[in-house]
C-alpha cells in the first residue's frame, strides 16, 4: 500500500536479526529512543520551569502575604 517493497517475511528476517545482535547502541540508535532528550530540549524545559516557579513564588508572595495555609510564614528564617 505504501510502496514498501519489503515482505512480512523480509520485515520478520530483519527484526530477528536486530533482536539477536549485541553489544552497544549506536549514536543514532540512541538519539531515536523514546523519551531522550537532547541538549537545546534540556535548556527550554528548565528555562520554563524556572520561570513558572518564579512566576508561582511572586504570585504565592503577593495573593497569600506570603503565609501556607496554616498561617506560618513560609520564609521563616
């Protein structure tokens, strides 16, 4: 349908032949894992976080006059 010329056959073959393979992971390999990360992925996420924290700290400061919901103060030194 999509003109692979492969066979289930072929596909199965190929698959066996990956799964019996050892030893490391290339770099390419690696870098198409699910869940990776790569360096510029890692900037913007702690960026945002840092800034949504901030954000949350100065509106938490300002809304509850920097008071937890027991009454204490949260930067009680």
């Amino acid at each position: 349908e999509e003109g692979c010329q492969a066979t289930p056959d072929d596909i199965k073959a190929f698959l066996k032949e990956k799964q019996s393979q050892k030893g490391e992971l290339s770099d390419a390999e690696l870098d198409s894992v699910a869940g990776g990360c790569n360096e510029n992925e890692a900037i913007v996420s702690v960026a945002t976080f840092g800034v949504f924290c901030a954000t949350a700290a100065l509106a938490s400061a300002i809304m509850d006059d920097m008071k937890g919901d027991d009454g204490r103060i949260l930067c009680d030194v």
